[in-house]
C-alpha cells in the first residue's frame, strides 16, 4: 500500500509496490539492452572430479551495461522474469549459446566441447513457442540436440501438464534436460517420476562445509548424507550429476568418495569469456 507523505511524494512503507515500480523502469533498460547486445554469456566448465577433464559447459549470462559495468544475473534475471522480457533474452542466450557451442565444435572437433547448458527460466517453459525456437536454433546453428542440454529449476518444471508435455517434446527432439539446483525445492523425489531428466546437478548448498569431518558437526554429517543418497537416487534411476559450487580439493575428493563423477566450481574453473574458453581449447591455456 502506498501513502501520500510530505510533499505530497508517494512513499511505500511495505515494499509491495515499489518492485513493480523498479522493474517497470529496469524492464525498459533491459528492452534497450537486449537491443544494444548489450548481454554476454560467459562460460563455466564442468569436468570430471578425478581428472579435471572437461565435459560439458554451463552457460551464464551477465549485462554489459555502458556505464555500470558488468551486471551479475542475480541483478536483472528477477526483473527479467517479472516483465516478460526473460523470454526475449532467453531466446537470445540459447541461440548465442547454441551458436558458440556449434562454433568450438567445428574448430575443436567433438571430444572438445561434449555439451552445453543454457539455464532456462519457468516463464519461458510457459511460451506456448518455446519447442519450436528450441527446433529453430538448432537448425540455424547446426548444434546435434543432443548436444543441448537445458538446465530448469525444480519450481519451473513443476506446475502443470503443459510443462510436462513440453519437456517431453525437447526429450524426444533429443534435448538433454537437467535438474539445477536440486535438493533445494519442495518436491524433488515426486518430480523425478514425471520429469524426463538426464542430469541432476547437486545445489551448492550442499556441497558448502561437506568436507569438514569433525566429530559433532550434525551439519556436514547431513550434507554428506543427503549428497550421498541423491548419487545413489541418480544411480538407480540412471540419471548423471553434476555436485555444484565446489571451492576447493577436499571438497572435490569427499564428493567422488560419496558416488560423485562430475563437478562445477571456482576449484575446477570459474566462468569465463567465450575467448578465454576458445584459448583453453586450443590448449594455449590451461584451466
Ligand atoms: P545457477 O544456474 O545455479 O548457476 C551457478 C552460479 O554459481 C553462477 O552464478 C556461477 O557463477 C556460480 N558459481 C559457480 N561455481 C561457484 C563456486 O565455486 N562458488 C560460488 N560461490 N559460486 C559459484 P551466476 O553466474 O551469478 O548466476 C546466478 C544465477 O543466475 C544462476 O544460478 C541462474 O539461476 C541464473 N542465470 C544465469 N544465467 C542465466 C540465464 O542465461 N538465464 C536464466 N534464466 N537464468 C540465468
Ligand atoms: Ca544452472
Ligand atoms: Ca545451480
Ligand atoms: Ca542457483
């Protein structure tokens, strides 16, 4: 609710409003930048804990903004989300993810570059287009679907049906769909009965203290408890994981103690620019 207060200036005292305020203003910067090409992926490995290999590769978007410099996506993905223009941007981060992947593909042949994963929004699952851009960039860059490999929150796989079918027609397609950030929504194990996914990538939460092993420390016991059963889960079920957000060795090596191949983590390697990608894969630089 909003007040007149001195001056007669509109105040807002319970921050209902004021975001929508906020983003109506940051929904038309974001417009002008989608517009500019102002928005840059950057790029972070995934690789194999025991050898560092690189396997796959997360995408990740960040806003160029003239004056303010590199914007991080906590910053104006919300915004995004709420004025519609995710879906605008998120078109644009599949096909420029789409496009480089095919790109390091032809230059670094196929062992190089063996998936990429765009993270996708619960509001461009409810596009009733979203299938057809998927088919669309896919012909236009020359990216193999299975090479794609969405990466959806648990809340935006989970309402409804239409969702459902529309993960099933990308799985059929060929698309690989991840489950980001798992073990941090309310549903999880019933979500994986319905939801066609390949890949569960282990929330950073977790991961967070899973190497301290002192006696009494009921925290890390958990963690450890909880990351173990999900590789377990994603054993039976046949799906792959990815642990995320892992920060040093220790936490690397307690994770392929518990059933873990593949990580993700400033340890292996934080984002980066596409050139800086470009330059590992023609080995001139190491991770
Ligand atoms: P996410 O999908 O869970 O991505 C992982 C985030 O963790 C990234 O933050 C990444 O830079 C960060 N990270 C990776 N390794 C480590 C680590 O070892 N330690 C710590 N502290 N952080 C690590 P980023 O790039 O700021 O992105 C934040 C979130 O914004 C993403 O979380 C994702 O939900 C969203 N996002 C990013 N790009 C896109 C996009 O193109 N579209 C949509 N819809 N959302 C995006
Ligand atoms: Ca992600
Ligand atoms: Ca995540
Ligand atoms: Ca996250």
């Amino acid at each position: 609710a909003k007040q007149r207060g001195k001056n007669n200036r509109v105040r807002y005292h319970d921050g209902m409003e004021q975001p929508v305020l906020a983003h109506a203003r940051i929904g038309g910067e974001l417009r002008r930048a989608l517009d500019e090409g102002e928005f840059r992926l950057h790029y972070q490995p995934i690789c194999l804990l025991r050898t560092g290999q690189v396997v796959g590769i997360e995408s990740l978007v960040r806003w160029e903004h003239p004056t303010r410099g590199l914007i991080p996506p906590s910053e104006f993905i919300p915004a995004a989300e709420a004025t519609g223009l995710i879906v605008p941007l998120g078109r644009f981060v599949l096909r420029e993810a789409c496009r480089q992947a095919a790109a390091w593909l032809a230059e670094f042949g196929p062992e190089s570059m063996q998936k990429i994963g765009p993270n996708v929004s619960a509001r461009q699952l409810h596009d009733p287009d979203f299938v057809s851009d998927v088919r669309a960039i896919l012909a236009e860059t020359g990216l193999p679907a299975d090479r794609l490999v969405l990466e959806l929150t648990e809340s935006a796989v989970l309402r409804g049906k239409q969702v459902l079918r529309t993960l099933n027609e990308l799985h059929d397609m060929g698309v690989r769909l991840a489950l980001d950030d798992f073990g941090t929504g309310e549903s999880s194990l019933s979500l994986l009965r319905a939801f066609p996914a390949s890949i569960i990538k282990l929330d950073k939460s977790f991961v967070d203290g899973i190497e301290l092993d002192e006696p009494g420390t009921p925290e890390a016991d958990a963690r450890q408890a909880v990351a173990h059963a999900v590789a377990q889960l994603a054993g039976a079920l046949g799906l792959d994981t990815v642990a995320e957000g892992i920060e040093c060795q220790e936490q690397a090596d307690r994770l392929l103690r518990l059933g873990y191949t593949l990580g993700q983590g400033y340890h292996l390697a934080r984002p980066m620019p596409a050139e800086r990608m470009t330059e590992m894969f023609a080995g001139q630089r190491q991770l």
